[in-house]
C-alpha cells in the first residue's frame, strides 16, 4: 500500500510539473507570435521578403494554429481532471493524463472513441438492469410462493399426522370396546344357559313332586274316607265293654294330620315351580334386552371403527403426497435461492446501484463531449 501511495504521489507530481511546463510553452509561444506579428518582423517582412512573408505568413498560421490546439488542449486537461475528482472517475482520471501527452488530433479521436464506447456500455447497462429488474422481480415472487408453499405444505402435514394418531387411538379403543362386548355377551350367554338348565330343572322337579304328593294325598284321603265307614259300622254294634277311650281315626287330626302336612309340601312346590317360572321368564326378558343393546352398541362401534379406519387410510396416503408435494417444492425453493445468489453479484452486490452507476456514465459523457468542445474551440459555460 505504501508502495502504492507513494507511486501515485509521484505520478501526481509529475502531472502537475508537466502542466506547469506547458503552461509555461504555451506562454512563451504566444509572446514569440506577438513579437513576430509586430511591424519590425512582419513590416520588413512585406516590404523586403515577399516571398518569406508568403511563408512566413503560412508558418506563422500554422504556428498560432498549433498554440490554439495547445491551449485548448490544456485547458481538457485541466476540465478532465477537474470532472474527474468530482465525479470520483476513473475513466476521466485516466483520460486527462493521455491528453496531456498524445498529440491533438489523436486526442479528439481518442475522446470520441471514448464516447462511444461509453455510450455502448451505457446501452449495456440498461439492458442488463431491465433484465436484472425482471429476473429479480420474477425470482423474488417465486421465492415468496414457494416459501408460502412450503409452510402450508408443512402445516397441513402436521395436522394429517396429529388426525391420524388421533384416528389411530380412536380405532384402538373401540377394537377394544367392542372385544369387551362380545366378551360380556358370551358370558351372559354362558350364565344364561346355566341358569336357564337350572330352572327348568327345577321346575320340572317342583312338578313332579307336586304330582308325587298329589298322588299321596290321594292315597290318604281314600285311607281315611274307609276308616270312617268302619268305625261308623262298629258304632252300630250292641254295646261291648269299653277297651278304647275314643275310635281310632288315624294321624288325620293330630297337629294337621298327614294329609295337612302333604297339602302344605304340595303348596311349597307349587310356589317354587311358580316363583323359578317367573324368574326364568324376569332373567330371560334381561338377557334378552343385553344383548339387543350389546349387539346396537357393537355394530355401532363397528361401523364406527370402518369409517375411521377408511378415514385414516385416505389421510395416509393424503400425507405421502403432501410429503412428496414438500420435497418437490423445497426442491424449487433451493433452486430460486441457489438463482438468487447468481444474481447478487452483477445485480444487487454490485457496490454501486443500477441508477448511480448510470447517472455517473452520464456524467461522464457529458464531460466527454464538453471537451470535445473545448478542443473544437467553442466556449463553455
């Protein structure tokens, strides 16, 4: 850098030590024409030297025509340099240093070249700032869709995955509800036959004792119906001496007798084959109830169970397309991102702006063509 530094302080030295140089020509060549344009030369001239003061007429045009160029020239030089600290260019920086040493026609030429290869870029410019402006705009825009995209994309497959271990826990419980159903349906079926085996042995067995001690009742009462006859006979017979208190009767009257006692039995069975009967039909009524509402209750379930389990089937293969739809888009993401980092550099990163590198080459022509007026001798504001 110091190296650097010290080469452009020499440069600068040099630059303003040859301008002071052809300041200084510029002076002294103008003061030779005005000595020479005076009566002692070009009098004598006209008067003894006709024909040196044809050419000497001729030399000295040319002569004042090659200080008009140097000054005008100088006076570029000094407009160059002056625009191009202003304007922070390099271009005229550069330019003013050839101008002062190049002879003057080539400068002209040099300046025009130069406007026009900068009018050229200038044309470039805009072309690639209205390309950079459309391919920004359109890659912004993409970037803006496919990130929208992406977080939908992500919040929808975020709700599929929570709906389907919703469904997932819902279709467990009622696999498992349902399970319990048939169990407890095969255990009422199981306790139903039991006791319904049961009952009506029951019953049978009441009946057929009630028939037994019908039976004996029948037996008894036939009994005691011939004993009376008999002791109503021998009460007819002439007196005999008394060996008996009282007729026998039988157990008929003590404590009920045998025929009370059996009418009693035959009551009891009588009951329980009434009471089990109608147990019988209470408990079969319930069970019969239990299940019609078991069975509701599971077919419901099922059903349930069908849907919820065809629901988690369209959710899964709704979340592999989402999923699939995601890579993609990310896909397309990157790639916009990837696009817009190749932008940056010749459109966003370029250090200066679109506008004020167009402004400045503006400028830059501007000056260009002031000083191609400046050496074409016209005056300047």
């Amino acid at each position: 850098l110091s190296d650097l530094t010290a080469t452009c302080e020499q440069k600068a030295s040099d630059f303003e030590s040859r301008q002071q140089l052809r300041s200084e020509e510029v002076e002294a060549i103008n003061k030779a024409i005005e000595i020479i344009s005076s009566g002692a030369v070009a009098g004598n001239s006209d008067k003894h030297l006709p024909s040196l003061a044809q050419q000497g007429g001729s030399s000295l045009a040319m002569l004042r025509s090659d200080t008009q160029n140097k000054m005008a020239q100088s006076r570029v030089v000094q407009f160059l340099s002056t625009k191009g600290r202003e304007l922070n260019s390099r271009v005229l920086s550069a330019l003013a240093e050839r101008v002062s040493s190049d002879p003057f026609v080539k400068v002209k030429k040099m300046i025009k070249d130069l406007i026009s290869k900068l009018m050229q870029e200038s044309a470039s410019e805009t072309e690639h700032k209205g390309w950079c402006d459309t391919e920004l705009s359109t890659n912004e825009q993409t970037r803006k869709e496919k990130t929208q995209a992406v977080e939908t994309l992500h919040a929808e497959i975020d709700q599929l995955e929570a709906s389907i271990a919703k469904l997932t826990e819902d279709i467990s419980e009622l696999t498992k509800a349902v399970a319990e159903l048939d169990a407890a349906m095969s255990e009422a079926t199981t306790l139903r036959l039991d006791e319904k085996a049961k009952n009506e042995q029951t019953i049978k067995d009441a009946g057929e004792a009630q028939t037994a001690v019908a039976q004996a009742l029948t037996v008894l009462k036939e009994f005691y119906a011939k004993a009376g006859e008999a002791t109503a006979f021998m009460q007819q017979q002439p007196a005999a001496p008394e060996i008996f208190d009282a007729p026998y009767k039988g157990l008929q009257s003590e404590n009920g007798g045998a025929i009370g006692m059996l009418e009693v039995i035959e009551s009891d069975f009588a009951r329980l084959e009434a009471d089990t009967t109608a147990g019988e039909a209470t408990a079969q009524k319930e069970y019969d109830n239990f299940m019609t509402d078991s069975k509701v209750d599971k077919e419901a379930k099922s059903k349930d169970i069908e849907h919820k389990t065809a629901k988690k089937q369209d959710e899964s293969e709704a979340m592999v397309t989402k999923k699939e739809d995601l890579e993609g888009t990310e896909k397309e993401l990157d790639a916009a991102l990837d696009y817009f980092d190749k932008l940056k550099p010749s459109c966003v990163d370029a250090g200066v702006s679109q506008e004020d590198r167009g402004a400045r080459r503006k400028e830059e022509i501007e000056s260009l063509q002031e000083a191609l007026r400046i050496l074409n001798g016209e005056d300047i504001a």
